[in-house]
C-alpha cells in the first residue's frame, strides 16, 4: 500500500509539473512558428535537428547525441494545378502533389477521367477501359467508425497504392480524395508508393480536397466526356544526410536496459507539422524534461529520440534499429506518440500476456486523470523496427475525432493544438514510464 | 443475453444515424451562423424560438409548443474601453461588460487600483483601502486541476460576486480576470450579481482578457499609482415575453411519466454560443430526430426542452418547473448538456444507489464509444429545479480540455465545434434516454 501510494503522490506531481511547468508547448511554438514544416532533407529538417539537440542539451541530460541518416529528398516544386474542362469552362480544384509522387509533363496532363471506389473497382476494369485515364479515387472515409484510424485504415490504400495499380493498367495520372472525414477546401498530401515500378513507368499522383471530391464527382456524373488537367513539378532528388536526435538519463540500476520514447521530427510540407508530429516529439522531450524536474533518478537507462523520416521512408526508425543491434543494446521498453497532440485517452500496447496484464493493473492510477483506455494492438511506425527480445511496445492513444481534420495538410498548425492537451498527454507518457521503470519486466 | 445484445445493436444504430444522417451540425450552423448570438430578450433569441419549433415540427413529433416565459434584457451598449494612464500613455486593454453588470457614468471613470487574488483578501483590506477605488480580481485558474469545471468552480466567485462584494467597501468599479485557462486577447463575460442591492449602490464590472490581466499587473507593480479608466454603457431594461421552446413523442406504454433532454437556447452575445450552448440545444434535438429515424416508439414520453435565460436568470428553467409542477407532470429522468460539444467522455448523475447502480451496469454497452465516466455530481442549471420524488438528473460530460477557452466569448463560433465531436454527444445522449427508457425506474 505504501507503494501505491507514492505511485499516487509520483503521479500527481507528474501531471502538476506537465501542467504548469513543461516546456512542451513554448517548444512546439518554436518548432511550428519560427522553424516551420520539417520535410525530410528541406532546411527546416535541419534547423530542428540543431533546435531540438540544444533543448534537450538545456535540460542536463546524461547524453545528447545525433545520428547520422541518409534520408530521401523530395521536393514538391511550384504550386500544383487542377480543373476540369466544361464544355469552355474551366472549373478549378484544390490538389496537392502526393508525397513520392513524380511530376506531370512539364505542361500538365489532360485525358479523360474514370471514378472508383476502390482499388477492387479500378483492377474489374481492366487495361483497355484504364488505359490513357485519369484515375480518380473517391471512396470516403467511413463516418460510422467511432476512432477515426480505423476509418482511415480502411481508406488509405487508395492513396498508398493507387498510383501503382492504376499505372499498371495504363493509366496517366492519379487524383485522390483527401483523407478527411471533414467536408473542406483543404488537399491533405501524404506518401504514394510505386514500390519497385521503374522511374519512367511511374504516373503522377494528387490528393484532392473533399468538398472538391463531392464536386469533381458531382460534374462527371454531368459531363462524363470532360477531360481534367493538373499539373505538379515535384522530384526526387539525390538522398541527404540527415539525423535522428537522442538525449538520455543513464539508468541508475541498469543503465543497459533501455526505455525509449519518441515521435518524428519531420513533417510533411504543407502547414508546419505541429499534430504530426512536432506533439509527439515536445511531449518525448518533455517525459525527460519532468523527470529531471522532479529530480527522478529512473532505474533504467530513459532515451528520448526523435526520428527523422517517417512520412517519406522510416529511414530513421530503421537506422536507429540497425545501431541498437549492432551495439547489442537492449530496449525493454518504447513508447511513440504520433496521433496528434489531443487529450489523451489512453494506450494500444504490444507485449506478452504477463506484460500486459501488469500494465492493466495500473490503470486505476491512471482514473483521475481520466486515461481509461488499455489495449493491445497497434503501436508505431518508428519503433516498429525494434526487436529485443521481450520488448514492451507503447503507443500513446489520444483523442482522434479532430486528427484527420489536419493530418499531412496546410491546417495542421500550432493554432489547432491546445496546450493542456498536449501537456495532459506528455504527463500520461511520463507517468507510464515512470511505473515501467519501477515495476516493468522485473 | 437477448437484450443485452438487441440493445448492442441499437445503439449501434443510434449512433450510425448520429453520425451519418443527423441534422444536428446543420441546425448549429444555421443557429450560429444565419441567426448568431441569442442573449435572452435579444432578436436573434426570438428567432432561435421559431427555428428551432419550425425544425422540431419538421421532424413530426407528437406535439411542438412554446411556453411563455419572461426574461431580463441586458443590452451591452456600446464597445467597452480601457486603458492604464502610466505618466503620458495610456495602455488599452481589451475588455467587456460582465453580464448583469451597470454602465460606468457616461463618461467612464477613473481611479486608483487594487488588486486582489481573491474575495478574502479583498475583505482583509476593509473600507479604508478599498473606498474609491477600481478592484481588479486577478486570480487564475487553476492549471492543476484536470477537469476544467473544477478550476472554474474555484475561481469564478470573483465574476459573480466581486462587484457586490467590492461595491459594498466602497469600490468605484471591479475589473475581473476572465475565466479562462489560456492566455489570449478575448474578455470573458457572464453574470455578476448584485443580489439585493439597491440599484444607485451597484458598481460596474467588466471581463479583462488574461493577456491583459497579466500586462495590467506587471504595470501595476511598476506603478502603482497608475490610474485605470473603464467605460462601458450596458443596462438592463424591462423584461421581455420569451420562451422555452418544447417537442416530444408520447409514451406508448406510460404517457405520464416523462423523459426530458435539453439544453439552452440562449446564450451571451460575444460570439454566436455555439459550444454554450448551441451545442446542447442540437443535441438534444438530435436524440428525437436519431428516435424518429429509427422508428423508436418510447415507453415513456421522450420531451425535449430548449430552456430561455439559463445565462441571467434561469426563468425558462424554473418556468419549466412551475408549469410542470401545476400541471402535476411525473418526471422520471432528465438530462441536459451544457458543457460544449467536445468528445462525449461520460455522465453526470444525481439519482439514488439503486438507479445509479443500474446505470452503472449499462457502462460495458458504452465501452465500443468511448464512454467511461459514470459517477454521481452535478448535473445541471436548467433541469436544477425540477423536483419529482425519485426522478434521475444526468448532465453528458464532453472532454472539458478546451471548453473554457471559447466560454461566453467572442471566439465561441460555429468553426470551434466539431461536427463528430457534437454528434458523437448526440449519441451518447440518445443511448442513455434509450436505456432508461427500456429498463430505468421500473
């Protein structure tokens, strides 16, 4: 009962100091507002590998180090063109260039379009009726899903693989609707991957807004013969050198286990990246930040690392596993935080059955501050790579009604995230580490 | 385990059609947007009473009236001004009128301040500090406290009772920190009250934004003798017939007992109250308009309330009671929502160990939506007064994060709401009243 009961007083003062005293939102202000998007290899990567090292060099950490990464650049070159040819009108669209996606010919790409629901729908089609097309996926996110991932689960392949599939069938170009479930003007961008379709074979690709979706729709059903154009001058270029950002509080018992807890310092480049994920990263740091403000000396070795490259390739997450195993470093624990700076509502966890029941036996620690979600499943794409043996996997589950409201578009900025959220989910964080820390994989 | 699993599947249903066909967004667009604040006795509140009675006949209730209430009408009069005279310049500050509160004399007023942290220290100080001065409340709220409600509770005395209590020693005028978490430019009102004081005796109040209650007392510290100026014309004039505006289906097994919903039709008039409350009253329409679709026939009579005048007055709330009283009406539950239409997290309950232990058991059909909170507190202003001998009062919980950020000011608009995050608490509302009304107080 003593126990429980300083966990209760360790607890309070985490979520006190979060709430009153956390850096996490000044550093995401500085993140979002004086730095800007953070798109792999773009200046802004770079400006927040130095910023972010010099904070968490501010908080006397044990270790602040980089590590290097080639990661890819792609650029997305002048604003993209859409409209649709109306008898002599043009009716113009929002689109964005799709993340990866090659350019159009140098002055766009006209032809003729066919909507799909699915990639189901795009294959019963056949070469001969996709062949010089447009490929426009319009499936919509499904509103009766209660968690907006798994809407989105059920969508995205349109935008993961249409390019692919639509290509391999002759297709010219590719139009997507947004991933939102929000009816706007606003295009949402996000990777498309040709996997390992040669460069030339390879067909541009676009998102469109949702509201211009519903009307793109709304004018081939009208005029099934009008032709769209869009344009978009995006490239890939040479690979660039990078870094992933670590900063660590050596463990005081093992300093060879290791704890380590993240999101993604790039972004993608349109708003700033401030949900996705400059949260996860401000409220990474902050989990250490808290510690050393309450002067906790944890028993295990706590690693923040903010990675580079998960929008466009996870070479960070995949570089940071590759020097873990061959430094035979063993991680006990990782905790991402990458769905957006909301309040937090709980935690999907990946752990044996011994693991995870002892997580559960936490959770009325957790009631006053209203986290009630424990479960396994999914947790995330940086930390995925990681293979120690018993490994405890964590990602932080917030609230996801607003996520895809913002997600990979020009709105995801500092204005759409509230400081307490943020900080309510940096102490929920922190708290589980702390009761990893003491009472995990004993 | 037959009901248990034809109710699964009902609110499966309820909150399909919550989140696919519910009118719900478009009616607050419509409030917020084409009509705009509804201040009680205001033209936009009148015209909220007959929309909101044209759209519940829309939906072919059994019976749609209004029942005559009469309401105070504060009008604000002219834009606020303030400002610090510090030697030369003069400091402006963004401020407005509390509600409820008088003008200044016609040419504003000038005077020496005091600031306080709270109604103790402001009584330590006694008749000989405070007479002539301007009082300026300066306590915030309080960040630790996880739900916001809780930090307004112990902070908002100096809003309601300030004036009076200043006014008593002798203050000129009280300007109030507004009750707002964040830091930012927007004046907070709401109601102050006088209670009995005479009417020559009353001293104005006005709403200071927190930016500027931390800038006016940096330059306070700095000069103490400063004078502040505050001008503002508000009064209030006589009352004025309004309504509350009423829909419901009869019972089909027990016509007699009833089962309300509601929320609030009016609202202050900075911004256009679309979280307070705009939210609430759509809310609760939506959960007869979600009955309606489904063809739900209620045991009891389903009743929706739009109540007039909770923001100065609750008349329409306490109207409610006296006819429902007169009329010798069996209210067997009552729910209302008036805390923002944020992510629904749970309820609020004032009922018995019995009825409140058998909501508690319904807590498992909740758990695929999100809805964790049971417990027994406060519910609400409006259904406050309603008094039947066992009856059950429930106020939903949204996430109460960002609730006080918009709270009675002028950036409580329509883009503030979510449209699942509203229809999401429309659900929840609608599988409550569908639980109770299948299996509550029998």
């Amino acid at each position: 009962m003593l126990s429980q009961t300083n966990d209760e007083a360790m607890l309070k003062q985490i979520y006190k100091v979060a709430l009153t005293e956390s850096k996490a939102y000044p550093w995401l202000d500085d993140l979002s507002n004086k730095i800007g998007h953070r798109l792999s290899g773009s200046s802004g990567a770079a400006k927040a590998v130095t910023y972010t090292k010099e904070q968490m060099e501010l908080l006397g950490l044990d270790k602040v180090y980089l590590q290097e990464v080639m990661v890819p650049q792609w650029v997305r070159g002048e604003k993209e063109v859409a409209y649709l040819q109306v008898e002599k009108q043009k009716k113009s669209f929002p689109i964005c260039a799709l993340g990866m996606s090659v350019a159009t010919p140098k002055n766009g790409l006209l032809a003729n379009v066919i909507e799909v629901k699915s990639l189901e729908e795009l294959k019963a089609l056949g070469t001969d009726k996709v062949k010089g097309k447009i490929i426009f996926f319009n499936r919509p996110m499904n509103p009766e899903f209660i968690e907006t991932f798994h809407a989105y689960g059920s969508c995205v392949d349109q935008r993961s693989s249409g390019a692919r599939e639509a290509g391999e069938l002759g297709a010219v170009g590719v139009i997507v609707r947004s991933m939102n479930l929000r009816l706007d003007d606003f295009p949402h961008t996000g990777s498309t991957n040709y996997k390992d379709i040669a460069m030339d074979k390879r067909i541009p690709a676009a998102a469109i807004s949702t509201n211009g979706a519903e009307e793109l729709s709304k004018l081939l059903t009208e005029n099934p013969n009008a032709k769209l154009y869009f344009k978009q001058s995006c490239q890939t270029l040479e690979d660039v050198l990078s870094y992933n950002v670590v900063g660590e509080i050596t463990g005081s018992e093992h300093p060879n286990k290791i704890m380590v807890v993240g999101g993604h310092l790039d972004s993608w480049d349109l708003g700033d990246g401030s949900h996705d994920d400059g949260a996860g990263c401000v409220q990474s740091m902050a989990v250490l930040e808290i510690f050393r403000k309450l002067n906790y000396k944890p028993k295990n070795t706590i690693r923040v690392v903010l990675f580079m490259n998960e929008e466009n390739g996870v070479k960070g997450g995949l570089k940071y596993e590759e020097l873990s195993s061959k430094n035979k470093e063993n991680h006990i624990f990782a905790l991402e935080s990458d769905s957006g700076g909301f309040t937090p509502r709980g935690f999907s966890i990946e752990a044996d059955d011994s693991n995870f029941d002892k997580i559960t036996t936490w959770k009325n620690l957790f009631e006053p501050y209203l986290i009630h979600i424990f479960r396994k499943g999914h947790t995330g794409v940086d930390i995925g790579p990681l293979k120690s043996e018993k490994i405890v996997k964590v990602a932080l589950q917030p609230d996801s009604q607003r996520y895809f409201d913002y997600h990979h578009a020009a709105n995801d900025t500092f204005d759409a995230v509230n400081k307490r959220e943020l900080e309510l989910g940096a102490a929920s964080m922190a708290s589980l580490m702390y009761l990893f820390d003491q009472y995990g994989l004993q």
